[in-house]
C-alpha cells in the first residue's frame, strides 16, 4: 500500500524542481570571498525552507560562513538522525565550456545543470523535501530530525569541527545520514561504506633573490623550477608507490572478501578511458582500477607554478617555483604523520642554494563504516523502495572531512546514501544531476525516517 507521502510527492514534484532551481541560482562559492554575501543567501535560504517546516532554526555566525542547525524533536522515543550535508559550491571555472552558465540551472535530456547540482545542493534538497512530505501528510515524522548544513565543505570544514566540539549534546545523535557520494552507476544506487581522507600542501621554493639570465648563470645556480620537478618527480615510483618515509605503515590493506566484492561489480576500464577520454590508464601496481581509486592511498600534485608563462620563450632562470599538492590518505594514515614524512622527504632533498617553505592546508583521516547496523538494513530497505532496485556497497575515493570528526566527537557512524552520478561533472564544467534519480531520492528519504522510526532502544 503507497505511504501518504508517496502521493504528495507526486503531486509536488514540478515544485520540488523549481525549488532546487532557486536554491541553485545562488553562486555560493566558498573559496571566492567576492562571494561572501552569496554564500550568505544560500544559507539563509535553506533555513527559510526549515523554518516554513515549522523546525526549529538556527543560523550559526563563523568566522567563515554561516552553519544552519535546525531539529524537530517530537517522536518521543524514536532514534534520531542527524542530516549532514553543505550548501557550498566549487568555483565554476573554467566558465567558457560550460553549454549554459553555470547560476542559470538548465533542464536537458532529464538533468538539471548548474554547479551545484549534485554536490551537494539537489542531494541535501533530497532529505528536506521528504521531511516536508511526511510534516505536511502526517503532520509529523517517524524520527526525530536534525539538520546541519555548512558552508565550507568544499575548503575543509575547518570551522565546523569547533561548533560540533561545543555542541557535542545539541547534535546528540543515534545516526548521521550524508547524500554527497554518488551511486555505483545509472540504475544502481549504492551505499557507501568508505571514504578516502586527505593531506593538502602547498610547497615554495626559492632559489636566488631575482629571476636569473639562465645562460650567465645556469648550471651553476640552482633552479628551483628544476629542484621542484625533480622533488615532486621522486614522490611516487615506477611501480605508483609513494615513497614518502613511512607512508603505508598504518594503511589498512583491502580484505580478501572486499576485493571480491569490487571485482563482481564489473567494473569496464575501457568505458572509464571512454567517458574521460584518455587513452589508458595508469596507478599502483598489483591493484585494480576500483582498489586504487577507493582504497589505496594516491599523492597528486593540484597545481605547478614557477618561471615564464606567457607568448613565446623566455630563457630564465626563475627565483622561485612552487606547488600545491595532496594526498588522499586510508584508514589508518593521518594527515599528521603524512606531513612529518613528506617535510623529511622534501627536506632531505633540496640542493644548494634553494630554500624550502611547506604549508599544510587542511587533513582529515580516511573513514570506514560498519555494514553491520540496523540503519544499514534501513537505508537498504529504504533505497530499494525509491528506486526499485536495492543498493551495492561501495566505497569512494573522495573526502567529507567532516565524517570522521562526527565519528570522534560524537560517537555516531555515518550512513553514506549517494544519489549521484560519477559522470556528473561535480567540480567541473556543466555539473548535472539527474532529475529522475532526484525525485526517486526524496522517495528513499521519506521511507528512511519510516525504516528508522520502526527501530527500537534509541539511545538519545
Ligand atoms: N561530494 C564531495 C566528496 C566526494 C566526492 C565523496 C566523490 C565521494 C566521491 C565533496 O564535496 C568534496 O569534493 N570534498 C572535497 C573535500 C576537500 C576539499 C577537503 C574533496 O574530496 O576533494
Ligand atoms: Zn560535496
């Protein structure tokens, strides 16, 4: 028999997608801060959609951008869920190959563009839209219900983690439910059950006091363009292993049964060098393509600056050369000892005259979650009632600092129910989602709250 909500959905599906619509016009760009009072209008109007739910809500002042905390705590007895999730965007560039602008959400061929769309605004949309569907039918829901939604994921999260540490009772939680991953592949929803984590630098070397004529000097002034290549070239073997000291002492190796498990999902490389057009692909050796992306640690270097970029050629020995890199870590690397060991790589490695400067921009360990849970059943019970099919375990290789924090500070697992899709386009040009995969989303939503609200001996 459908639930009540299951006709509301239907009846306000346009709206649903109008609404996104809105929400997706805001350019939100966390990292730009000529975008402060747009990240300010994305947040407060998430807390307007929460506060016409009749939630209780707050909009929390950072010295970054706002959080918005809001709760609805009326089933008495109930587990509750803590709903993560960010209204935050990446910049949008490189403007000129996005098919239409990137703040004007467009629909084509059943997915809405914009940045934005999947990461993470149309997924955080998703659990607000079935909380509206269960208070407007019901008049109440089957759980008690906290949203926090922040705008700074997408930089690191770094003033979330002082608000969860000073509001440890106010998020009290039995589960965290996160829609920021994707599923396995169209018509294959998935729950993750992994993520990477991530160590971020930014390397500065300087040579002499000014740019040099590299015929009068070079070969007997080190280049630091030239110290930098060589470096960074020596960070990773012929074999994709990392050679900084120590690396893999903590890395959790994939077990036996997870590598069957990755190899079952037939995973194509040939449509992967398809969809990314490239010609072959590359990584440590002794993995597949899935193990490497989600469950083997990689470095990659983000950006590379030094000596002359402009027309034509310039021969220069430049002063100064320098680079941001990262690497994406696995339970149990910490960004800390990641540090200690590439400033000792590095360090040991600069030439004469050429000094040296590293910056650690954010870190956040790797996480793994139990599939053994009463929630996990749940949401796969909860899934397969959204999109007719049940879910696949995944893990993922991108971060969401935050998840291990909630972990540490609070003591709560985090169910990672992605409704998106890898070839999506998150932080690149022309950013989709799927407005088929949205609406089935908000179904799951709304079956979750059912699903966990049948769950008895909630602890909070
Ligand atoms: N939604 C992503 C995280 C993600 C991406 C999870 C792909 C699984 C697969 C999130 O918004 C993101 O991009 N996070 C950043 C975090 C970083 C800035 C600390 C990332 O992974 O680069
Ligand atoms: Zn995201």
């Amino acid at each position: 028999m459908p639930a009540p909500f299951e006709s509301y959905l239907t009846e306000h599906a346009a709206r649903f997608e109008d609404e996104l619509c809105q929400w997706l016009r805001i350019p939100s760009v966390s990292a730009i801060s000529a975008h402060r009072n747009d990240t300010r209008r994305a947040a407060a109007w998430v807390a307007g959609q929460l506060q016409a739910l009749g939630l209780q809500v707050e909009q929390v002042e950072t010295p970054g951008h706002p959080i918005i905390y809001a709760e609805w705590l009326g089933a008495l007895g109930a587990p509750t869920v803590l709903v993560y999730g960010h209204y935050d965007v990446q910049p949008a560039d490189p403007l000129d190959e996005w098919i239409t602008p990137p703040f004007e959400p467009a629909r084509r061929e059943g997915n809405i563009y914009a940045r934005g769309a999947t990461d993470d605004k149309g997924q955080v949309l998703t659990h607000v839209k079935a909380a509206e569907a269960w208070l407007r039918t019901a008049g109440k829901l089957p759980v008690n219900l906290k949203f926090l939604i922040e705008g700074e994921e997408e930089v690191g999260s770094e003033n979330l983690e002082p608000f969860v540490a000073a509001n440890r009772d106010k998020l009290a939680c039995d589960v965290i439910v996160i829609s920021d991953t994707a599923q396995y592949a169209p018509g294959k929803p998935a729950i993750t059950y992994g993520l990477r984590g991530i160590a971020y630098f930014e390397v500065k070397l300087r040579g002499p006091a000014k740019d040099l004529h590299s015929g009068i000097f070079g070969g007997a002034v080190s280049n630091p363009a030239n110290a930098l290549a060589k470096m960074l070239g020596g960070l990773v073997d012929e074999q994709g292993r990392i050679q900084v000291p120590g690396f893999y002492d903590h890395v959790v190796p994939l077990t036996p049964r997870e590598r069957e498990q990755f190899a079952a999902l037939n995973y194509d490389d040939a449509e992967l060098c398809k969809q990314l057009e490239v010609g072959g692909l590359s990584g440590e050796a002794g993995y597949s393509t899935l193990e490497r992306r989600w469950a083997r640690p990689t470095c990659d270097i983000n950006g590379l600056t030094s000596g002359y970029q402009g027309e034509g050629a310039k021969t220069v020995l430049p002063c100064r050369a320098s680079a941001k890199l990262s690497f994406r870590l696995v339970p149990n690397q910490t960004p800390a000892e990641v540090e200690r060991g590439l400033r000792t790589f590095l360090q040991s490695r600069l030439p004469p005259g050429v000094t040296m400067e590293i910056v650690a921009h954010h870190g956040a360990p790797g996480i793994l979650t139990p599939l053994e849970s009463p929630y996990m059943a749940a949401a796969e019970q909860a899934i397969a009632a959204g999109f007719g099919t049940p879910p696949v375990l995944v893990r993922e290789g991108g971060s969401i600092p935050i998840v291990s924090t909630f972990k540490e500070l609070l003591g709560v697992d985090t169910l990672l129910l992605g409704w998106g899709l890898n070839d999506d386009g998150a932080h690149g040009p022309n950013e989709k989602f799927c407005l088929a995969d949205y609406h089935r989303a908000i179904k799951s939503s709304a079956w979750l709250w059912e699903h966990i609200g049948r769950l008895k001996g909630a602890k909070k």
